[in-house]
C-alpha cells in the first residue's frame, strides 16, 4: 500500500477498523508503510477524537453508545490557520495560544521542520504531541484557568520571559478597532508576555467577532504585527486596522449552509 498523509492514514485506519472489526499496530505498520510509532500516535489521535478505543497492541471500535460528535475548527478557521502557517519557517520558534481557530493551525505544521512550539493548553499540547514531524514541545506550566481551558499566572510568564520566540499565533473574542483585541476573560497579562517575547504577533479570528463588545482589552495594537481573517471584514475597518501598521490579511469566506 502506497503511504498517504497523516489525515488520510487515519481516515483509512478508521474504515479498516470498522470493516474488520480490530486492527493491530504492527499489521498497520506494514500496511501504510510506516513505523509502528506513528501508528501508536495516529490511533492516539483518533481515540482522542472519540473515534475508537485503543487495546494492548491494537484498537477496537468506539461502542457506539459512548460515541459523541466532537467540535473542531470550522472551515474559515481552517482557512485561517492555513493563512497563519504560510508565514511559519522551517526552524522557528513559535507561540500558540489556547483556542479552536489556533487549533486548527497544528495539522498544518506537519509541513515544517525544527519547530520549538511553545502553548499554554493541554489540548493544543496533545495536538502537536501527535505530529509525525515532532516539534519540540514547550508548556509554559502555572495555574489552570477553567474558563480559558488554559494555564495562566505568574509562573506561566516567568517561564515565557526565560524564552525568545519568532512568533505568536493568538485569537481573540472581538476587536475594538481603536484599541486592539479584546476578550471575555479577565486574565490577560499572560498573552501580554506572549506578545513581549515575539518579534512577530499573528491575531487569527473571524470577521464577525468585530461587532463584539467586549469590555477587556487584551492586546493593544501597538503589540500586534498581522491580523489573519475572512473577507467579510469590510474595507473601512481594514484601513482602520492597516493604519494603526497591521498587516491585514485576508482569506476567502466559506459559508457553512
């Protein structure tokens, strides 16, 4: 069997299973040509994603009373983070925020070599354990926000200040196109040290997150570089942004009916 990208690996892994009833690491090894460490991740990945259940040496199907639909990215997030991972070298060192749109920016650095990624959330953390290319892997450690699904506090910036980073990918809940991002949660000194130890600060979101009104500043645009979003940001509020010295960048809008 010819080798085929991780995405398509797992799908097929996923239609073996569900045909045959059990599969084993070792005869997915031979079958896509791989090693059985890749295997052990991509069956990883798919029972984090509620997809099947991993057995000593194998996988058995999810039973279908446990199985659950899950929520990842939406399309125009996806094209974002496709958007954001074009400015993304082989070799640098990056950020990546907690987030569902910078979320969907871990498949794709699959296509890069000798990252350093550092985040603040187990979930992203589990996502870039899972790549094929292996990153490095950097967690900031500190104190667990239930609200952000996230690590925050002063430990988490003491850490982040030990570093120097080439990137930051962050979201955010809103803009303000006076002031700069804006988010529901009240805890944003850490992205601000985030932003402090980038030379670049990539924002990826929405165009409809513009017409929030969010009460927390969290970063100003003198801390923000590009602004990743769809082309539903009206021309007007792009010039708003670009004269503040943000590059703007946009991508085409996909709608979901």
């Amino acid at each position: 069997m010819i080798k085929r990208n991780t995405q398509q690996r797992r799908r097929a892994i996923v239609e073996q299973l569900n045909h045959s009833g059990e599969v084993s690491v070792e005869q997915l090894a031979q079958a896509f040509e791989t090693s059985e460490v890749t295997i052990r991740k991509d069956l990883a990945a798919l029972e984090n994603d509620g997809l099947l259940l991993r057995r000593y040496g194998g996988a058995v199907p999810l039973p279908q009373e446990l199985a659950v639909p899950l929520r990842g990215p939406s399309v125009n997030q996806l094209a974002i983070a496709h958007k954001a991972a074009e400015l993304i070298r082989d070799h640098n060192r990056i950020i990546i925020d907690c987030g569902s749109t910078t979320l969907g920016l871990i498949p794709e650095l699959n296509e890069k070599r000798g990252l350093v990624v550092m985040t603040n959330s187990l979930q992203l953390a589990n996502a870039i354990h899972e790549l094929e290319n292996e990153p490095t892997l950097l967690m900031t450690g500190g104190t667990w926000d239930p609200h952000s699904e996230s690590f925050q506090g002063q430990m988490a910036e003491q850490v982040l200040r030990s570093y120097n980073f080439d990137q930051l990918f962050i979201g955010a809940d809103g803009i303000d196109l006076n002031r700069g991002t804006t988010t529901f949660n009240e805890l944003t000194n850490l992205s601000k040290v985030m932003a402090e130890v980038s030379q670049q600060v990539v924002v990826m979101l929405e165009s409809d997150k513009l017409q929030r009104r969010i009460p927390n500043l969290e970063l100003p645009w003198e801390q923000i570089s590009t602004v990743i979003t769809d082309e539903r940001l009206s021309s007007q509020a792009a010039d708003i942004i670009r004269g503040h010295g943000i590059e703007v960048l946009l991508v085409p809008y996909q709608s979901s009916n």
